[in-house]
C-alpha cells in the first residue's frame, strides 16, 4: 500500500464512474434518451418528464444547500450555495420557456402530484442530506451533475429533429454546465483524499444508488408512471 499517487492509480471519481458504466449504457440506450435525438419520444412523455423535473429540482436544490451547510471549507460552502441557486435557476427556466409553451400555469406544475421514483429520489436524496456526512452527501448529490453532462455532451452531437428537444440539450449539453461539473468533481477527488476506505465506499454507494435512480427518472418519464392506487 502506497499514499503516492502513481501515474497507474485512478483518481476516486475515475473509480466512481467505473462502478456504475452499466448503469450508464443502460441510460444511453433507453428509448426516452434515444427518443430525444432521433424524434420518437412523444411530446406527452416529454411534457410529463419535464414537469417532474421541476418538481425535482426544488429538492435537489435544499440538498445542494444542505451540503453547503455541512460543508468544511469555504470554497466548497460557496459552490454548493451558488449550485443550489443554480438549480433553482433552471427551475424558473422551465417555466419560462416550457412551461409557458405548453400553456402550463405554476400553479397546474405545483398541483401535479409528484410521481413514485420522483418522490424516492429525492426522499432519498434528503434522507442523506439530513442524516448522513458531508462526503456521503456528496456522493449522493454528483450523479445529478454528472451524467446529465454525460448525456447533454452526446445528446448535443446527435442533435434532434425537434427544436423543443434540441432547447432541453442546450442546458445539459453546453459549456457552462461543463464548468460546474468540473468543480464539483475536483471537488469530490479533493476531499476524498482525506477519506478512509471505508467512508470512499459508503460515498460510493450512495453514487451507485443516485445513479440508479437517474436510470429510473428516465423509465418514469417514459411510462409517465402514476401512484397505482
Ligand atoms: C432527475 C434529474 N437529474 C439531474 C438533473 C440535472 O440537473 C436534472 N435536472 N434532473
Ligand atoms: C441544474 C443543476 N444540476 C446539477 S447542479 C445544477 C445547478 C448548476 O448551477
């Protein structure tokens, strides 16, 4: 065992994303993801996803801002603010442009009733921000950042048919996103550092369980899942 790093040692996020490469082919070839490129989502799908969304990122945002909270250092208390505002941001954003299009008032997105996985995610998502350590709570909130970059950059060279898709890439796929993942991933290789064996892996559950539920947002969005009962 060596604490120097060798030019054949990976970097903890290079080791984070290793462990969920399935997951992340399984995202790349779900009809919802292939939809948006090619033109064969349907737009009712899309409407009900992007509502949820909405509705997701007001809670991704109180995470954000949990973990700014909990945060050790300044700089980190910092970006988690700012991404936390930034998040809600894209939230506005949503109403501005799409919501408006579809003739959706903000009070029809806040009645709509938050589906099953959505409610899960985020339940999750604030179980850990509340409950656990600030690095747990990292690994918990970086595949949100993570592999909508992922999917906006390849999503952004496909292009789409459809100009209503082509606007929603634009906020995933562009340069600023990029930006703000490249922080939070120096970030998250700063502090792991100073992490034992043990709390990498329990961050890197946390990732591979956020990951899943990335998989899952998408599935809900294409079957528009609804509460059964
Ligand atoms: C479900 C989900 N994950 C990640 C992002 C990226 O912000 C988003 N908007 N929605
Ligand atoms: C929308 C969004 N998703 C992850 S972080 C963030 C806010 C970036 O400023």
């Amino acid at each position: 065992m060596s604490d120097t790093p060798s030019p054949l040692s990976r970097s903890f996020t290079e080791e984070l994303w290793g462990g969920i490469a399935s997951i992340f082919e399984a995202i790349l070839a779900h009809p919802f993801i292939r939809g948006l490129t090619d033109g064969t989502l349907p737009e009712e799908a899309f409407r009900f996803y992007v509502i949820q969304d909405a509705l997701y990122l007001r809670d991704y945002a109180r995470a954000l801002a949990l973990a700014a909270a909990k945060a050790p250092q300044e700089q980190a208390i910092a970006m988690f603010c700012h991404h936390a505002a930034g998040a809600i941001e894209v939230e506005r954003q949503l109403h501005e442009s799409f919501f408006r299009d579809f003739g959706l008032t903000e009070q029809q997105v806040r009645a709509t009733p938050v589906a099953p996985t959505n409610l899960a995610y985020t339940s999750y998502l604030l179980r850990v921000a509340y409950a656990e350590p600030f690095h747990e709570l990292v690994g918990a909130v970086l595949p949100c950042y993570w592999i909508y970059q992922e999917v906006g950059t390849r999503l952004a060279t496909r292009g789409s048919p459809n100009p209503l898709y082509r606007r929603w890439i634009e906020t995933y796929g562009g340069e600023e996103f990029g930006r703000v993942v490249r922080e939070v991933l120096q970030l998250t290789d700063r502090i792991a550092e100073a992490l034992t064996p043990a709390q990498r892996a329990a961050a890197a559950r946390h990732f591979v369980t956020t990951s899943r539920y990335e998989w899952m947002f998408w599935e809900m969005g294409w079957r528009m899942e609804r509460w059964p009962v």
